[in-house]
C-alpha cells in the first residue's frame, strides 16, 4: 500500500501537475517563438491580420475549454476529462505540425486552446482531490512554477530550434506539443478517479478504497482515510441539500465577492502584458533581429521563472498582499520604461 501511494504522489506532482502545467505553458507559448521564423511568416504568407486571427483563435478556444469545465469534470470524473483533452491536443498538435494551408493551422490551434482551457483548470483540481492535506499546498505551488518554466523552456528551445534549416524549425518546436498530452494520455491508466467525484456519483465503497490505497497506512490501524472519507461525503450532502451551484454564486452577497476579486485578479493579471511581453513582433518592432528578439523573450521567461521560485520561498513569511505590491513595483516602472521607448 505505501508504494501505491508513492506511486500515486510521484503520478501527481511529476506527471499531472507538472505535464499539466508545461502542457499549457508549451502550447501557449511556442507561438512566440515561431514568430520569428522567416519560414514559417513565408510558409502561410502571414501578416498582421493572419498573426491575430491564429493568436485568437487560441484564446478563443481556451475559453471554449474553460466553460467546458463547468460539465465534464462532474459529468464524466475529473480523470476522464484529463484524458479527453489529451486527445484532443494530440489532435489539434497534429493538425499544426503537418498543416499545409492556413485554415489546417488555425483550426489545429483552436481545438489546442480547447484542450489547454479544460486541463489548464481540471488538472490542478483533480491533484488536489487525491493528495494528502499536507501535500495539497506545494502541489498548488508546484502547477504554478511550472507554468513559467515551461514558457522557459519553450522560449530557448525556441532560439535554438531557429537554426534548424527550413521548415523543420517550426515543425519540430510545434511537434513538441505532442509530448506532454500523450505524458499524461499514458500516465492516466495508472491514476485512480477522484474520491470526491465517485462519493459525487454514489459510488462510495470504490472512494472510501481508493483513500485507503492514497492515505492509508501499511499497516491498516490508521483510521485517517475513514475521517476523510466521511468529511467529503458530509460536505457533498451540504453542497446537494443547499443545491448550491452557480445561481448560489450570484445570490449570497460572500459568494459574490469572491467571484468578483478571482475575475479581478485573473483579468487584471493578463492585462499587465504576459501575453504581448512574449510576442517576437514587438522586439522587432523595436529594430532588433530575430535572434536577438528570442534571446529577449527567453530571458523574459526566465526572469518570470525565477520570480516564481522567490515568491515560493517568502509567499509565507511576507504574505500575500505584501508581495502582490512587491510586483507592482516592478510592473509599474518597468511598464513606463517599455512605453517611453
């Protein structure tokens, strides 16, 4: 039973948390990067209309993916859902990396940004619904941290893929997105379904034995699984009796402006420039070279990156709104520098 559960801990924080996030991270970013391939302007003949119509259509359909979060996880468990969208960025990967015409393209991105908005949200759900208390934190953390890797990493495998002769470059860097959907396409056979989801489903015998396999012991005396077990069930039974769902969101004043701060935060998040800070076209916009403009980006992502590490380390002895200002700081400055140019 011990080695289930390390089985199950090493699944979650190295296959799910961390494919989930570089499986979002990789597939929103590696546009930036090929941006800056003459061949693949050239291949599509792109300009600035076309640019922002496959940039869009991306983001349209992450938030395609996003609304689809509101059914499928409860409907079909969160696991099942994690696979769905696996395969539909296997898709979706496929249809960028051989597409031949523009429309193959756009269509391959947007059904991308579809799987990116449903395992963007659902993934980080589903670890935490089988971790342990004490774990749920840092796993948390560890989904977040990957995230800026993975723009890292996308952004100097995007420069060093740029010297790769003709097409290839940007075949090989979209090609990439295969890898972390059919990571975690694999690892998911091995993965139990959330316990919350099958109490959610009636099926409470087969969750009350997948805790006892994630939060029992080897020797059977500790009865924590059964506590947990019982309190889910005990807050499921609150949640169907008081039918709360979404109208409950609009009618209780506290349910209300949590709403309001979380679209608040998300909102104003984007609009501090992480998506256009990674655009090639600014950089060389600005007069500088291609290379030059990736090697920019790159260390964008890497600067993010190591942020992230910081915030890990003082989240807890600085607290939140500290820090938050901490950032602004930053942003604020760094913004005026960036429009006086």
């Amino acid at each position: 039973m011990q080695r289930y559960q390390l089985l199950c801990i090493l699944f979650v924080t190295f296959l799910f948390v961390t494919f989930g996030s570089i499986f979002y991270g990789y597939d929103s970013g590696c546009t930036t990067s090929i941006l800056g391939y003459e061949d693949f302007i050239e291949y599509f003949d792109l300009n600035a209309n076309t640019i922002g119509a496959f940039g869009s259509a991306y983001y349209a359909g992450g938030a395609v993916g996003s609304f689809l979060n509101y059914y499928l996880p409860d409907r079909f468990g969160r696991l099942r859902t994690i696979q769905f969208s696996c395969i539909l960025s296997l898709l979706g990967s496929a249809m960028q990396t051989g597409a031949t015409n523009f429309p193959v393209f756009v269509v391959g991105r947007s059904i991308g940004g579809i799987a990116c908005g449903i395992v963007f949200s659902v993934c980080p759900t589903y670890a935490s619904e089988i971790c342990s208390p004490e774990v749920r934190g840092r796993v948390g953390a560890l989904y977040g941290f990957n995230v800026n890797f993975a723009y890292m990493f996308t952004e100097w495998v995007g420069l060093g893929f740029y010297f790769l002769p003709g097409n290839s470059a940007w075949r090989t860097l979209l090609g990439i997105q295969l890898v972390p959907a059919a990571a975690m396409l694999a690892a998911s056979f091995f993965m139990p379904f959330s316990p919350r989801w099958l109490i959610m489903k009636g099926r409470d015998e087969e969750a009350l034995q997948t805790l006892k396999k994630l939060h029992g012991t080897a020797s059977g005396n500790d009865d924590f699984y059964l506590k947990e077990f019982h309190q889910i069930k005990a807050q499921y039974n609150i949640e169907k009796n008081e039918k709360l769902g979404i109208v409950a969101i609009f009618k209780r004043p506290s349910y209300r402006k949590r709403m309001y701060l979380i679209m608040t935060f998300a909102a104003f998040g984007q609009f501090t420039g992480i998506i256009p800070l990674q655009a090639i076209t600014i950089y060389t916009t600005l007069g500088f070279s291609n290379v030059f403009s990736l090697v920019l980006t790159g260390i964008w992502g890497t600067l993010g990156c190591i942020s992230t590490i910081t915030a890990f380390c003082v989240v807890d002895k600085l607290g939140r709104r500290p820090l938050l200002f901490i950032a602004y700081g930053f942003m604020i400055p760094g913004g005026i520098m960036l429009v006086t140019l």
